[in-house]
C-alpha cells in the first residue's frame, strides 16, 4: 500500500527559469520529494519529508553550505 502511494506523485513543480533546456523538477509524494533534472529524469535526489523542510529551512534562512568545488 506504501508502495502505491509513493508510486504516483501528488503534484510536480518545473523550474520557471530553464537554461539550454534543462528544467528542475520537484515531485511531492505522500512520504518524499524526488527532484531531478528534466534531461536526465533517471538522476534524481530523494529526500524524506523532515529533510526536504530542514533543506528548505536552510536555503531560506542563507545557512545551507555547500561544499567547495
């Protein structure tokens, strides 16, 4: 039943700033949030509920840190 709920998801959300035709893609669903790249829709970052709103935090409130590359 989990397995189903996970499967569709409840909305998706494009980037309304693309560059070269590569869009990020936010879906919700009942217990993550997957993002991914529009051009590479097989990559994607999935995160737990609690750690897409602690992501979400940081990014608001200028804490995220980012590794230097």
């Amino acid at each position: 039943m989990e397995e189903d709920r996970n499967s569709h998801p409840i909305w998706t959300r494009r980037s309304s700033k693309c560059q070269n035709d590569h869009c990020v893609d936010v879906s919700r669903y009942s217990t993550t949030v997957e993002v991914c790249n529009s051009a590479a829709a097989h990559t994607l970052l999935s995160f737990s509920n609690d750690a897409w709103r602690k992501f979400l935090h940081a990014l608001g409130s200028n804490t995220l840190q980012l590794p230097n590359t």
